[in-house]
C-alpha cells in the first residue's frame, strides 16, 4: 500500500490544472498531468491512500487559498487518473467553509467516485468504520485531526470532524475490526508546521493508541515537511508524509518535498497481518512560474535516473532524495528494515 501527504491546493496548481488542459485543447482544469510523473508508482500497490486536506468548491468557483481553502474540486479526478483509490478527510481545515463546503466536499467525492474516510454527513456515518477489501483482506481506514483552526464544528454536524482523542482511536479500531477489518491504518493530522522531528503530542498519541493490538499502521500528515519513520510499541510509524501537492513559500523548501510511504503486508500462519516490508518515495514539487504555469510532482529519484530529465532540476533533485531520506531515516529505522522505494523497479 502506499500512503501520501497533504493534497494542499493554491492558486499556482489550479493555475497549472487550466494550463495544462488548454495545452491539450480541453476548457476547464486538468491536474492529471501535474501528478503523471508519479502515477507509475502509485498504480503499482493494491492500496493508495491521499489526503484531501481542504474543502472542495463548485467546478466553476469561486475559489480560494490560504487562510480559507475552496478549491477545484477537478483535483478529484486527477487523483484517481493518478491511481488513488481512497482519500482521507479529516484536517484543520475541514470546516473552512462551514456546514456547506464539509457536505459539498463529501457529496463531491461521492459523485466522482473517490472512497473517502474522516469527515461525515451523519451521525450514523460518523461511526461507522471505513472497510474496504483490497486482494481479498479487509482493510480499515481511520482518520482523525488535531483541531479545525479555532473555526467551531458546525452545530448542525456536530460528529462530522474526528478530533484526535487516544481513547476513542482505540475504540474506533476494535470496532473496525469487528466490522471484519483484518487490517487497520490510522491516519493523523498532527504535529508542527514546518518542523521536521515530531513534536512531544504527536509522540504521545502515537505511544497512546500503538499499545492497541487493534491497530496495524499509524501515518500522519500536516507538518507540510517531511518527518521521520519509527516503530513504536512494535507498530510502524510514518509522523509526517509532507506535502504531496502545495505551493506554500518557497522560502521553506522542505514544504516542496514530500514523501510516499509504501508498506507491505503479509498474513501470517496465525492470520495476523504484519508489515514485511517498509519504505519510502521522494517526490518533489515543481515551483510555480507565472506566465508559464507547469507544476509538477516528481518522483524524485526515479527522475535522476531518466536520462530525459531536465538538467536544471537534477540539483535540486538530488537534495530532494537526500534532505527526505534524512529525514525519513533520523530515528534510525533504516536498522528496523526501512529503505528506500526504489519505483523504477517495480
């Protein structure tokens, strides 16, 4: 399965989207192109999981950045062009546009035909775990967020964002599995903006609910850098996929490399899942130019290797592949078995 950060709209990526569609002689936006680079990858699991962190806006607009995301709602299908099969919705930003941007967003998805897991409609919903069959095991999908930004959940929703409460993780896990998951992923969005450690909270949730024996994997997201891999309590542990998409400031360059996370599981003779293999894949995004609008996600390394790359991005390349690897490797877990996802050979 392969687990990917933040899906962070501005304006240079619906700029990018227009662009590359009138490029193709189409209206409107198209991001399938922005994240084609790394599709080869992505198809290549049987589970790919994104996080959709903002809400999603009507096709025509209006739409808006940072502080009050609306974005394209376009950027759906390029996902599922990219070979996503699921996202996760729970972020500080779910309630950005209140009551009705939360329900457009999950009516959206549902329309276009992206699974979605987090943010609900019901109450029903709400507690419900996400289930999902992926080569005949059920796998559950949780995700939770720290807060909404000090924007109040809407009265009339009140259960619709899951906030990061250890207790109800576990809880929600266990009746994951009695909904016949055989496989539980917890999703976090937590941790430090633009720190590359995890901070003291991420680390005592992940302590907190990796005791559980309900839960198999715990990966977080928000930090918008990329953070490091660890196993705590014999549970893997990815703190912070960094950003797969966004056009934050490119004073923060760290904000413009993410990373991938691939695990792979295996059944045991006990029927116990466990993770047999984990790694990672640097991406890179590409800076916004105006006039000549052309971001892009790049795998990273897969790119070095392409004798077709351009030459002005093998610099920052080949930091992109060393500053993640750094970083995803900084609590040793190279020595727990975690690599390096080399994309190009699968």
């Amino acid at each position: 399965m392969a687990l990917s950060g933040d899906v962070l709209l501005h304006s240079g990526t619906w700029d990018t989207a227009r662009a590359d569609a009138a490029r193709q002689g189409e209206p409107g936006l198209d991001f399938a192109p922005m994240f084609a680079d790394v599709a080869p990858a992505i198809e290549s699991v049987d589970l790919a999981v994104c996080h959709q962190e903002t809400p999603l806006a009507e096709p025509a607009g209006p739409f808006s950045s940072y502080p009050i995301f609306s974005v394209p709602p376009q950027v759906v299908r390029g996902l599922l062009a990219t070979g996503y099969d699921a996202c996760s919705t729970a972020s500080n930003h779910s309630v950005d546009t209140g009551s009705e941007g939360l329900v457009r967003t999950i009516e959206t998805l549902d329309r276009l035909g992206m699974p979605h897991f987090g943010t609900a409609l019901t109450r029903v919903a709400s507690r419900t775990p996400y289930v999902t069959e992926v080569e005949g095991v059920q796998v559950g999908l949780l995700s939770y967020t720290y807060g909404t930004n000090g924007i109040p959940v809407p009265s009339d929703l009140p259960w619709s964002v899951p906030l990061i409460d250890p207790d109800q993780i576990v809880a929600d896990a266990a009746a994951a599995r009695r909904a016949g998951a055989e496989v539980v992923l917890v999703g976090l969005h937590f941790g430090t903006e633009y720190t590359t450690a995890p901070d003291a909270y991420q680390l005592e949730v992940v302590d907190q609910i990796t005791r559980s024996p309900d839960i198999d994997l715990v990966y977080g997201h928000h930090a918008h850098v990329p953070q490091p891999f660890d196993k705590v309590n014999g549970t893997w542990v990815a703190y912070g996929l960094g950003n797969f998409i966004a056009q934050q400031e490119t004073s923060i360059p760290d904000t413009y490399r993410g990373l991938t996370a691939r695990f792979e599981l295996t059944e045991a003779p006990s029927g116990q899942f466990n993770v047999s293999d984990a790694s990672y894949l640097p991406t890179m995004i590409t800076p916004y130019v105006s006039g000549n609008p052309r971001m892009r996600v790049l795998d990273a390394a897969a790119a070095l290797r392409d004798p077709a790359t351009d030459p002005g991005l093998l610099p920052a390349l080949r930091t992109t592949v060393a500053e993640v690897s750094a970083d995803a490797e900084s609590l040793g877990a190279p020595s727990l078995g975690l690599h390096l996802w080399r994309s190009w050979l699968n």
